[in-house]
C-alpha cells in the first residue's frame, strides 16, 4: 500500500477502531468510565503503550486515557514543560498526553490536543472531563495542516505519531510554523537504523504499526534541518523492531527566526494521526 490517502484512511481505521475497544470496555461511547471493570487496554507488545509511563503518572489519570496510549515513549518526561507554557500534543489520541500536560504548565498555561480521529476525540474529551481538566482543547484536524496560529506554541510533543504521516516535510514545516521564536520540540518516534532502506523497514513491520514509515535517523535530522530547526538531538531509548528504534527526538525554533508574512500564517491555519 502506497497511496497517501489510502495509507492515511487505514490509520484512521485503526486508531478509531483502538478509540471504540477502549469505550465498549468501559461500559461503551455513551457512558465512557461507567463499566463496572475499567476500560479495556489496547492489546500491544512492551514496547508500546502505558508501561511506558511511572506509575503515579498512570494512577492521576482516568483509565481510559491510559488504556488508549499506543505511543512509544512519555514525551512529556522529555519536554521541560513549564508553569504557564502553550503545549501542543500531535495525534493525542486518548488525551493521555495532552492531560499530563495540562498537570505541568499549570491553570496558567494550557494543553492543545490535535487529532483527525473521530472516536479518540470523543474519547479525549470524555477523559479531561473526567479528570476535571480545564485548561486543554481537542481539535480536530491532520498533523500536515495545524489549525491553529503562527507563533503561539511553546513546546511541540508527540509520541509515536509523525511516522505515521506520508508528507512529514510538511509536518515539520507546521510545526516550524506554530512555534514561537526560541520554542522546542520533544517527541517519541519510532527512527531506523540509516542503513536500512526503506524496503526493509517495511519488511520489519507494517506501516500502521509505527515501522514501515518510519524516517532513518540522518532522514529525521534532515528533514528537522530543512523546516529551520536547530539543537537537534535524537536518542534511541529501546528497540522495537530490529534496526528499529524507539527515541526521543528534541529540537529548537532560533530565537531569530522572523515571523510569518501573514498570507503564510493563514494558509496554514486550515486545518494524523492518533
């Protein structure tokens, strides 16, 4: 499968699919945390999921946000998050993130969720209102087209998602795009080995399953380079596949960096993945 639309539709099939298994185990969409049992966890190996976060993380929050997490590290251990910062969490699925978030910068700050699923939306929504979260927003939209302005976002994080796109220049350019000057990035993503082509990294794994689109690490340092970005870091944590790895990658918008001409800003406001 090599169409983009195709590609981006069974991600959405999937994640929407991980969204309803979470909802139907805790009592189903209509009563989301009402099942006399708790919500059902997403069946995935170690190397994904909840395990990835300590344990007083987990317990904070209501257990559909955690039984939803398909990620492949805790972003938000790596992000410095700070008292007062705009966050924006790409593909939040569940809300995990984006509610950990909201904890970290505090009612003075505030916790963005962006995700074009349907299902985990309502599921995110569910979970910061059970968690009593009032500074976070979900939208809805793609990872390739942020619908929100130029130069009003602290920290980017996103954990095991930008893979899964199939225009990831145009990820890091919105990313680039919703930064403000001296603004980082801290995510989780699944990075291959650079002398694996892309072939064989799709023969490690599907491209659903966060392996075959995912960028070698010279790729991903490129491609962060490319959009503008300095201080670029990137540090495996765990392997996932073989040559394939787990890793926090980190990155810098320059103090410098001018504004968007406003014709830019506004092209990319109209606004994958969960």
């Amino acid at each position: 499968m090599t169409d983009p639309i195709e590609l981006r539709e069974t991600v959405r099939r999937r994640y929407a699919a991980s969204a309803l298994q979470v909802t139907e185990g805790a009592g189903g969409a209509e009563g989301v945390g009402a099942g006399c049992c708790g919500a059902e966890p997403v069946e995935i190996d170690e190397n994904f999921g909840s395990v990835l976060y300590a344990d007083d993380e987990r317990g904070a929050l209501p257990t559909e946000a955690v039984a939803a997490s398909l990620g492949c590290g805790n972003p938000t251990a790596v992000a410095d998050l700070r008292e007062g910062e705009r966050v924006l969490d790409l593909g939040s699925g569940g809300g995990i993130d984006v509610l950990l978030s909201a904890r970290r910068v505090g009612p003075t700050g505030k916790a963005y969720g962006l995700d074009m699923t349907e299902e985990m939306l309502a599921l995110a929504l569910a979970n910061a209102a059970k968690a009593g979260a009032r500074n976070v927003e979900f939208l809805k939209g793609t990872i390739e087209a942020v619908p929100l302005p130029a130069a009003t976002i602290d920290v980017v994080i996103s954990n095991c998602v930008i893979n899964l796109s199939t225009d990831k220049p145009a990820v890091f350019a919105e990313i680039f795009r919703v930064l403000r000057p001296g603004g980082r990035v801290g995510v989780s993503d699944v990075v291959a080995d650079d002398a694996l082509t892309p072939a064989q990294r799709a023969e490690r794994g599907d491209y659903v399953g966060c392996i075959a689109g995912a960028l070698s690490f010279a790729e991903y340092r490129s491609g962060l380079a490319a959009a503008g970005f300095t201080d670029i870091e990137i540090v495996p944590t765990h392997a996932v596949a073989d040559g394939m790895h787990a890793a926090i990658v980190r990155a810098t918008k320059p103090s410098t960096a001018p504004a968007p001409a406003p014709a830019a800003a506004a092209a990319g406001a109209g606004g994958c993945c969960g």
